[in-house]
C-alpha cells in the first residue's frame, strides 16, 4: 500500500479518564516520530473540545509543541500522560445519520480538505465509536482518502471488543484502594453503623466490581457489593445487613450508582421518589443517599452515604502504572496502524492466554463495536448476587497493577495545561 | 527528677486522620527505645477502642509487637504510620466531671495500679485533651503518680497552641489535590456548568482553605472559596457565581459544610429545610448539595455538587511526608518528655521564624488548650469573604510538603493491621 502522506488530527469526546492524556500522548508521540521520519504524518493537529472545536477550527499544532531535537519531547509527554480529565476538551456529541445530513458532512469533508487531514484520530466511548464508524462510511463514500481510528477509554470498562478499556484501571485503583481506606475508616468504632458507598456505572457494574479487589490480595473490602447486572432486592439486602451486624459492628456496601429492580425500576428513583426538596421539585437522591435513608427507616442504626462521584474518573494522582502505558501504547500503536492501512478501525487491547498477565493491541472493526455494552457476565457474580466472585476480582486485578506518580511542585501534582 | 519506671499506655480518641497512626509509631518507637534502654519506660499497651476499651481491659502488648533485635521495629513501624484511621481502633467518650463520680475515676486509678501504668499517652482532639486534664487533676489529687501526654490530632486544624494539627498536612494535601483534579475534570466541556464541593469542617475552615493552596503554587483552584468564619450570603453568592460565569462557562466553589448566614443558621438546614424524604421524615441535605438546589433554582444550568466525604481523613494513599514527618516526631518527643518529667502537657508543633520552613515540639498545659477552637483569621479571608488570601494558602502550604507513598502489593496499598 502506498504511504498517505498528509495531517493528522487528535480529538478527545466524551467523560474524562484519568487516563485519557495517556492516550493521546501515545497519539502524539507516533504521529510526532512519523514527522520527524518523514514516514506519511506531515503534521499533528489537536481539536479543542472534540469535533464541536473541529467544527469551528478550534485547533492547534500538537507536532510542533511536542517535538524537541527531531524527536517526541518525552518529558512534557511524561507529565501530559499523568494529567487527569481530556487535556484538549471534551464534548458530548453523537454525529447526526448520515441520511439526510449531507451539508453537515460535506462541511465536514471540506475542513479535513482544507488541512489536508488525512489521518483521523478520535478518543473515546461509544459515541466517539460511532463517529468513526460515520466518518468512516461518508469519507468513503465520497472518495475522500482518510484513515480513521477509533482509541477506547472508558472508566465503565464496558465496550465490547477490547478485553478491557484504557481508564478502567486506574478509576479500579482509586476504588479498590478508597474502598480499602474506607473500610478501615469505618472499622475504627465499636458502634453498630452501616456506610453504602455509590460507585459510578449506570449499566455496567465493571467500577462497581473492583471495590471487591482487596478480598483477594489479603487486604480489606466492603462486606457486599452490588452491580447493575443483577436485579436489587430489597429483602434480600436488608436480610444481608442484618446478618453480617449479628457477626460485627460496622458493615460497608458498595452499590452501582444503576442498579434496578427486577421490573426494571432504578432503585434511587423507587426510594426516593416520594420527597419533594425545599422548592418543591421532586428530589431525586442518589442511590447511596436512597439506600442509606431505607436502611436508616427499617434498622435505626448509625447510617450513611458517600458518594465517590468526580474524583473515580480524574484521581490520577493515583495511577495504574498498567493502565497507564497501555493507554499510551494504544494512542501509538492505532498511530502506527494507520499510517499502515488500517482505517476505520478501533485498537483493541488484547489480552493473551498464560499465568502472568500480557496484552498487545490489535485494531477491530469499528462497526461490530459502536452502541453496544459489554455487561459483568453472570458468573462473576455470586449466587445470591450480594459480591462478586475471586474469579472475578482476579480478572481485574492486573489492570491496576503497578505504580506511577505525578510530578510534584510545593506538595501538589503538576498537571499539564493547554492553554 | 527521679526515674518514674513503670508500663506505658496509648490509646486513640475521635475521628480518624490519615496521620494517626504515625503519631502511634512515634509513641511506640519512644517506648520500645526506652524499653530496651531500661530508661523508665518499662512495658507498653495498646488501648483497643480508646479509653471505652481500657475500661474494659481491651489491651494488647505493643511493646513486645514492634520490638526487633532490642530495637524499634522500623519495617513495621513505616507500615503503621501509613495506614489510615486510628489501628487501635477509637471511642468518642468524654470522661465524666471529676465532681460526683469518684467511682468512676477510682476504678480506672485501679486498673492503671493492676498494670502499673505510669504513663498515659493519648491522641486525639479537643475531647482527647480534656480527657487528659482530668486524668491529671485526679491523679495529682489522689498520690497516684503518672505521667499524662495528650497527642494532637485532628484534620480540622483546630486546636489552639499548636501552631498546626498532626493530621491536617495529610488531609490538606487531599484536599488541594482533589479540587484541583476536579477542576480539570470540570474545564474539558463547554456548556456553562457549576460544580460546588463541600469540605469537612464544621466551626473551622482550615481544611477548606486548602482548597486554594493550587492557587498559589501555579496549579488550577477553585474560583469562590467559603469558610464558616465569615458570615454567608446567597445574594452575593449568586452574583459572584453569575459574575465569573460571564467569563468563562465552568466554576468550581468550595464550601466548607459549616457556613451559616449573619444569623447563625446554617445553610444546609435553611435551604434543605421544607423536603421531606419518602419516609416522611425532613430531609437534610448535606451544605453542598443545599447550594446546589439553590443556584439550579436561581440560574436554571448544570449543577452538580461533590462531598469530599471521608475519604479527606483517610487517604493515607497521598500523604504529606511533612505530616507524616511531625506526626510521627509529635509522638516521640512526647515519651522523651514524659519520661523527662513532664505531664498533663499536650506535644506542640512550633513553627519556626525565618524563610524555609522548620518546626520543632514543645510541650504544652493541657488545660490551657482544651475545649477550644482555633479559627482561621478573619485576615486570611479577602474582604468579599469568597477566598482566602494568598497569605493563607502559603502559611498552609508548607504542611502539604514532600511525598511519601505505602508500599503497594498487587495493585493496591498495604495497611498495617492489628487482629
């Protein structure tokens, strides 16, 4: 296949990871060594704000910021990777269909013409999927030559293709070892007291799942666990407070913030549905809040909730060291296909059979992967669907393995800043 | 002075810190030095769950568990001082008035004679404090001779004589860390958005504070700052909001949960007052939450609200080696002093004059200190009263300085736990 030579653009869609500018530094650093080789990238744009900022030609040069000596500048890459939450700006925006759009896309095609953009990548969930998938199909369509890859990240781990997303580990390491904190925080007391602890996941209980990991590496995790996956009971759970009190005193649940009952009703809706707030607007609590007043109403203890909320998605000061450069290596290795053909494609990490964790990337089919959820299978979870399972906790684990720090200045982690 | 030889005790009191237990390595790194020495000191306990559990003999042989080749047992020693909340476990119990229970204080003098205890350390806050002035009153009173030390502690940095609180560099530093993550998280969209987080502290605003430590060291603070020490105002709140949101579409505010207005009620009861949850019973929500009704009410964008949560007491995962530095020596020169004659003193940090920073302990008359509060000065606020000045964020800052990290096993941090 002939080398296409022409621009490059990188784009960031979607909710932040703490591991998103690890990706786009390994976009950076593969579309800045493809420069500086003379080897088919002739330039390195980024988008501001995603394809919202493209639309308005908020852009600016990665390549030439990020190059030192005719080579990536490793040092600002170091601390880009470490910054939490999408360092160009994110937006939430699914293209329109293609039917019945087409100055919308021909509009498109015209900036991408106007910069030469040749090489399309885009960071991102579902949607950001189905923005190459569309992308991919109109460029195609109307003889435009642009090689378009799609790089998963997701703290929801719930994108089907890859054996797990770039950003799930390191929202795991903040759970699994704020969940560990809290336990012991609640262990402290001998009085009888119940903390139900919300973690992010409306479908996918992949966040929720990792606050189990301590169970397996002898350290300490939170008495029940329940995920999207599996109908909420309530009887059940309140059997299963009772009896864990009869054993100790302090007793700590993590729930999905989405978890529903059998007929499909979401549980922070059901219990909290009745109260009106000081305005007169129907309150509509979390799940932990709606959890902890049930509790407080049918048990009288000592009860309470915390939400984990922003910080599960942008605590990079806790860093998987695993996820960290797996989510560069996916941004440099989609790089690295498309300057090879691949288009139209996500990168995919690949994990391979053995005892000691490994993975490799390997690019997917964008359109078998869009709008689809990959779910915690059934049989993570245990029968009477209050934990999940070791088998479970296992999986996960190595996804969090290692450590990584920031850089410091006067106490307080260094963030790299576009501005 | 003579050599008082005898067993030493210590014991935890009150809310956890993610420093507490390295003020509990510094005591037993000072008693097993003496212990090995034969210098006074001659065996020390662990009270489980405070003074509640010494009431009940609840004891275990600390001296003989950290003990290594006649020496403080280091390895342990660092696994201790960064696990978080207190490992002995803790009690919320305020002893009773001397005047009327002379039953009470005979029995515990007949317990500290059954283990021939002749030093009392204790960590913990106000009440902590208090429990050591009447130990001391009632001793000195009834010729039982022991030496009494109360060991500072609380995130709220608000004991006075101590120029800061062992515990308050550790939460400080996840505070400024947090907000400043969230910050990032906040800037990737652009739709116009205000995110309101509350910070432990309910008479004293230190903690919040910290929040704009990031400010002042060329990182990303949050844009309004709200301590209890200045009376709140919704209408200048609103315009302050509006104001900022004219410049650019995200705003970050930090609240400390105790604001109240000119007239002393707090604003979490009045704005969350008039709902009732689905049980019937009034629902209060929690400061941040309450200004979140309030601002969607009045300006009709996103709003959403984070409550730091627990997480600020007990996240010894990033913790400030300058705390855990003090924390740890606060507790060792408190033994040096007992055993050199010193009692009903609590240990003091005293900052330093001149440029760098540098502190030193000292003790001080413990009933000159308990059942106060420390407030932050009303010339650490700016004179709108939604910030503090830089002059505060740097006299803080220090206490936020150096990194030190917990050993990690499988992905997650290791606490040391006593069965």
């Amino acid at each position: 296949m002939a080398i296409l030579r022409g621009a490059a653009i990188v784009g960031q869609s979607g909710g932040p990871t703490a591991a998103i500018n690890a990706t786009l530094a390994g976009v950076i650093r593969g579309a800045v060594k493809s420069i500086c080789k003379d080897e088919g990238i002739t330039a390195l744009y980024g988008m501001r704000n995603g394809i919202e900022g493209f639309l308005e030609e908020r852009m600016i040069d990665l390549g030439e910021m990020f190059t030192s000596k005719k080579a990536p500048d490793e040092a600002k890459l170091a601390q880009l990777a470490l910054t939490p939450a999408a360092a160009l700006g994110s937006c939430r925006k699914k293209l329109p269909p293609l039917k019945g759009n087409d100055e919308y896309y021909e509009n498109l095609i015209a900036l991408f013409k106007k910069y030469d953009i040749r090489y399309f990548f885009y960071i991102g969930g579902n949607d950001s999927m189905d923005t190459a998938a569309k992308l991919g199909a109109y460029t195609r369509d109307h003889d435009y030559e642009m090689r378009i890859i799609g790089l998963p990240k997701t703290i929801d781990n719930d994108l089907v293709g890859t054996d797990h997303t770039p950003g799930y580990g390191c929202a795991a390491k903040y759970v699994a070892t704020t969940l560990q904190e809290i336990v012991r925080d609640c262990a402290v007391y001998t009085v009888p007291a119940v903390t139900i602890v919300e973690v992010m996941g409306r479908d996918a209980g992949w966040l929720t799942a990792a606050a189990a990991l301590p169970r397996v590496t002898g350290g300490y995790a939170p008495d029940l666990v329940y995920l999207p996956e599996r109908a909420f009971d309530l009887d059940f759970f309140l059997e299963d407070v009772k009896a864990l009190m009869e054993k100790k005193p302090n007793i700590v649940v993590a729930v999905s913030e989405g978890i529903r009952f059998a007929d499909g009703r979401y549980v922070c809706e059901e219990i909290s549905g009745g109260g009106v707030d000081v305005f007169g607007h129907k309150a509509l609590t979390g799940t932990g809040k709606a959890l902890e007043l049930y509790v407080k109403e049918k048990l009288g203890c000592k009860v309470r909730s915390v939400e984990l909320n922003i910080s599960q998605r942008c605590a990079s000061h806790i860093s998987s060291l695993t996820d960290i450069r797996e989510s560069e290596g996916v941004g440099e290795a989609g790089v690295v296909a498309a300057i090879g053909g691949t288009s139209v494609c996500m990168m995919a990490i690949i994990r391979e059979d053995g005892d000691t964790y490994k993975s490799h990337f390997e690019p997917l089919d964008v359109l078998a992967i869009a709008n689809q959820v990959k779910h915690v299978p059934q049989e993570f979870i245990n029968e009477r669907g209050n934990n999940v399972t070791d088998e479970c906790a296992k999986y996960i684990l190595p996804f969090t393995a290692g450590e990584i720090y920031p850089e410091y200045k006067d106490g307080l982690p260094v963030h790299f800043v576009f501005d």
